[in-house]
C-alpha cells in the first residue's frame, strides 16, 4: 500500500505468510500488478483511496457513539415530555465521558456482560415488532417481497430518492461488522449476522413501519412511541445499555485500524497498550481515546439532534462501504486470483447500490453531512503527511548509506577501539552501514565488540510465523562479529519489547551453531572421501573459530547490551517550493515532535539508549 515499491524477495515473503493469497495467478492479476509497479502515480491514488477510507471509519468512531446514546437518551423526553432539551444532553455527555474514561480497563473484565445485552437487546426489538405487526398492520409483512421496492421508487420519484439518505442508516453498523476480529472469529460473525441480527432487525423494522402505518404523527420518535407502556421503562434500560455496547464496539475498531495504519507508517508512533494477556486483539490508545472523545462531546453538544447527526453519520458509513467495494475489485483479482469478471461484476452490482445512496446522502451535505468530511480531510492530510514523510526519511537514509568496506577501511587510520558488550543499532536500511551509524563512528571512533545492524519491517501481511520473524547474517570478514538482523512483523502482530532482545541474542546464537554444525558435517564428508588433511585441518579451525564466536556473544551480552536509534530532523531542501517546505517543515515536523518516541516504541531502557543526532535534508 505504501509508495515505495517493495522488494521481489519480500513480494514472495508476503505471499509464502498470507495463507489467503493464492500462488497461481491469472493473466489479470500479474497485469495490474504490473500497472502499479509501474506507475507511482496509480500507487498514490490507491493508497489516497485507502486511507479515505480509514479516516472515514475514524469520522465513524466519532459520530456512532453521539448517535446512538443520544437515541437512546432520547427516550426520557418520551417519559418527561416537560423535561428540557439540556437535560438529555448533559446525560448523554456523562455516558459517553464514562464510556471513554473506563476504556483503558479493556473488554475483557466486562465483555462476558456484552452478549447477554445485545441478545436482551435483539430480543426485545424483534418481540415489539411482531407485537406492532399483529397490532398495528399485519399486511406490512409484504414489504418481504422486492416488488415493494420498485413500486416505491414508482409512485415517489424524487422523493423516493431523496429518503434514501434517511434509509442507510438502518444498515449502519454493517460497515464495522467485521471490524472486531480481535475479540471474535469471522463464523462466529456470520452465524450470528444470520441467525439472530437480522432477522430481529427485519422484524423491528417491520414493526416500526407498521405503527407509523397508523400513527404518521409520530415519524420523529417511532421506535419508543411504539414501545407499549407496559414495557417502556426496561426497553429503555436495555437501549441505552446496547448503545453502550455499540459505541464500545465503534471505538475497540478504531483503535484496531489506527494501531495496523501505525504498523504501515500510516499513521504517528501512539502508544499502545494491549488489555488483554490472551486475545492480543483487544488494545488501547490513550491518545485517540481522548481525542475521540472529546470531538464526540462536541459532536452532542454542537448539533444536539439525531436527524443532524444521523446526516452526518449516514454520509460516513456510506463511503466506508462504497471505499470498501472498490477495494475488492483487487482483492478478488489480484488477491483471490479469480477472474477479472467476477472482479467486475461485484463492484458493479455492489457499487450500483451503494452510488445510489452516496448521492442520496451528498444532498443532506448542508444539513450536517459537511462534519465527517470535514473530519476525513483533515485525517486524510495529516496521515499522508506523516507517511510522505516517513518514506521521504527512509530514502534519504537509502540514498545516503556507507558500505561496510569503506567503513572498514577507515578503521586503521581512525584508530577505532573496541569496547566490551552489544549493541543493537537500529535502522530501516536492509544493506550496507546507516549514515547515522557513519556519523556517530567518524565522530566518535569507536564502537561495541558484538555490533548487530537491526531492521525492523512491517510486512503488508495481518502475521508473520515467529520461526520466519528473525533473519539473521554475517556482514563483513569472519574475524568481526558483525551481524544483521531483519525482524518481519505483520500489522497485527503483537510487539513484545521486553523479550525481543533475549530472542535476538538467542537467534545470533543459533545462527553461529548452526554454522558450526554445517562446517563439521563438511569436515566429514571430505574426510570419508579421502580430502586432504591440510582443508580438513582449515575447515576444524574455522569450526573453533564458529565455537569462540558462540562463547564471544555470550560474554558481550553479560558485559551488557546498549541500543542506538537515531534522533534525526527532517528538513525540505533549501531549493523546495513552498508546500513542500510547509508540509515537511511544519506538518511533518510537528507531528513527529509529537508523537511517540522511536525508543518508547521499541520499549528500549533509556540507561542504555544511544540517540545519535542528525539533519536530513529531503
């Protein structure tokens, strides 16, 4: 997804770790593929799509907990009628400060309440509906059949059309369905969409149309007028305890999709925090969660009406699905390798429907359908910026690089010195020496007796096999321990900083045994065969040469392990226009000087950080 073209080695890695990428593509397939190898300009648009989408989903996480406690909330106007707008507010205010306020406790402590409340909730509508159908209207169960839909598009015209903004918001919520894959399986998803929810939506549907058959006075609060009163007081209970749930929901996907955009440099360094020791799905952002809340606050207090905020929330769902749909012509063709007609025909079928009510939702844009894209636009900039940044940083230090040899060669004449312990410099360059690592050494000549270059990549994969995470190699001559090391992770990997410097250690460990356990078996061979003694006796030496290795990094690794990142600044180019110099030097600066630490991310011990210092100039 990302701008810079990936590697045909790390293409085949991505394909061997996705167990959903078929190996045998179609015609079709490598010809896209091959269009967006070729042309930067399409992967601009495809990733400006992509993250359309994602800052809809963000606008979503901010308009579905205002919407739905403020419908729920709504209900005791239904019982007070004298009671002040105010009022209704201010208590949808304190539910949504309480929701928020008690997410960094995770689901998991409360998450065996969550079932039982939305089968309560689902229940509960579906038995008022068939009530309202007996009721009210028992002919309103025609409505099953898709006739109904073209004769209502007949007898109303532009009307018709014009509902149909007011109409998506009965499929709210669909966008999401598949958004919380960290708490629950995609069977489990399904069978409960089909078994339980929608059925129980269509019948509370139905019902709902059937009491307003009858009672067309009461269009703007339907579903608790046609709550029998007899049952008003539990219904509302159970309302607002499902918004609860829902706006939980909302929010847990919005924490999933920002903590994937940050593992695709999408997205500023946040930090995370995981709720849950046994579902690695269930996380927390502090920095998000207060933003999303108090936009949120804003969203109730500034509009304080359902039908403004169901414009707006309508108007983000739609685009979300309609994003979505476009997404799957290259799932299905280049993902599923299936025939580009099928590709074709989804998103005509799909897309027909969705472009339907997109328009329909485009003409409530004054009416408060401005507020997600406004919200979209500006999510859309700052995450472009940050990753326009990123790779602009990324290809500096690309462009920029030493090769071992020179560095090598400068040795001698520096009077570099060598110093007890490891240390692990980190760097997103895959081959030769990082110019950050260059600078610290020219200007302080020295460095570690075990020198291990790590590269940490995010793979466009969900995970990555811990046996594939770590690859490891001997850079420069035998006599220096010098390794590299490039760690795979997928977006919903779980990074566990505690225990990644024992695992890398461990893995340079095995690669030195099993070297040695190559070079013996080698010996063998040659001598059964009747090889020389003087290579047999050249070949012994480099197994000890192997064995002393092995007993050098342990010893390192007791005088004690330091890390070094770099702290750079990155600057535009004294010749760049004026955007660039404002996108860089302003946006991008203030983000990353916002943002969190590279070493706070890696969960790095800042008694053994080295932070080297340096200007990129892009």
């Amino acid at each position: 997804m990302g701008l810079l073209k990936s590697s045909h080695l790390e293409h085949e890695f991505v394909t061997c770790c996705d167990s959903n990428v078929s190996t045998k593509e179609t015609r079709a397939s490598l010809v896209i593929k091959e269009f967006f190898n070729k042309h930067r300009s399409s992967r601009v648009v495809l990733l400006l799509v992509v993250l359309l989408g994602t800052s809809m989903v963000i606008g979503d996480g901010i308009l579905t907990p205002a919407m739905s406690v403020l419908s729920a909330v709504y209900g005791i106007q239904i019982m007070a009628p004298d009671l002040h707008e105010n009022y209704t507010v201010a208590i949808a205010c304190v539910i949504l400060v309480g929701v928020f306020a008690l997410q960094h406790c995770g689901t998991h402590r409360i998450g065996f309440l969550f079932s039982p409340i939305l089968i309560a909730w689902l229940l509960c509508i579906s038995g008022v509906g068939i009530y309202n159908i007996f009721h009210w209207n028992p002919d309103v169960v025609k409505a099953l059949s898709p006739y109904y839909i073209y004769n209502f598009f007949i007898k109303t015209g532009t009307a018709g059309w014009s509902s149909l903004g007011g109409i998506v918001l009965c499929a709210t919520g669909a966008e999401a369905m598949f958004a919380d894959l960290g708490h629950f399986s995609e069977l489990s998803v399904r069978i409960a969409f089909t078994g339980l929810v929608y059925p129980c939506l269509v019948l509370a549907y139905m019902g709902e149309a059937a009491y307003l058959s009858k009672n067309r006075g009461d269009l703007q609060s339907s579903f608790y007028k046609a709550v029998p009163d007899a049952i008003f007081l539990p219904v509302f209970i159970i309302a607002t305890l499902a918004t609860v749930v829902g706006s939980q929901a909302i929010i847990s996907a919005t924490f999933s999709i920002i903590s994937q955009c940050r593992a695709l440099n999408c997205f500023p360094r946040v930090k995370i925090v995981h709720t849950s020791n046994n579902i690695h799905g269930q996380i927390y952002i502090p920095e998000v969660n207060w933003v999303l809340m108090i936009l949120c606050l804003a969203v109730v207090v500034g509009f304080r009406d359902t039908a403004t905020i169901g414009n707006a929330y309508g108007l983000a769902v739609i685009t979300v699905m309609l994003v979505t749909t476009l997404l799957m012509f290259l799932i299905i063709s280049t993902v599923w390798n299936k025939h580009v007609f099928l590709a074709f025909l989804f998103v005509v079928i799909f897309g027909f429907v969705e472009l339907s009510y997109f328009d329909a939702c485009l003409a409530k844009l004054h009416k408060g359908g401005w507020f997600p894209l406004v919200v979209s636009a500006v999510v859309l900039s700052l995450m472009s910026i940050w990753h326009y940044g990123t790779i602009k940083k990324q290809a500096f230090e690309l462009e920029n690089k030493v090769s071992l040899d020179c560095l090598l060669r400068l040795g001698p004449c520096m009077g570099i010195a060598r110093v007890p312990g490891v240390c692990l410099v980190y760097s997103h360059v895959t081959s030769g020496v990082p110019p950050m690592f260059a600078h610290f050494v020219t200007n302080f000549p020295a460095f570690h007796q075990i020198l291990i270059f790590v590269s940490i990549q995010s793979l466009i994969v969900p995970k990555v096999p811990v046996s594939d995470r770590f690859h490891v190699s001997r850079i420069g001559p035998p006599e220096l321990p010098l390794f590299r090391c490039v760690v795979r992770y997928g977006y919903k990997d779980i990074r566990d900083s505690y225990a990644f410097e024992t695992q890398l250690i461990e893995k340079i460990s095995e690669f030195l045994k099993r070297d040695l356990s190559s070079e013996q078996m080698v010996v063998i061979e040659q001598s059964l065969h009747g090889a020389k003694t003087r290579r047999s006796r050249e070949l012994r030496f480099q197994c000890q040469e192997s064995s002393e290795d092995v007993n050098e990094l342990m010893e390192a690794e007791e005088a004690g392990v330091v890390y070094m990142i770099g702290h750079t600044c990155v600057i535009s180019n004294e010749a760049s226009c004026i955007l660039k110099k404002f996108v860089i030097n302003v946006v991008y600066g203030f983000l990353r000087r916002n943002s969190r630490s590279p070493a706070a991310s890696l969960g790095i011990p800042h008694a053994a950080l080295i932070e080297v210092g340096r200007v990129y100039r892009v």
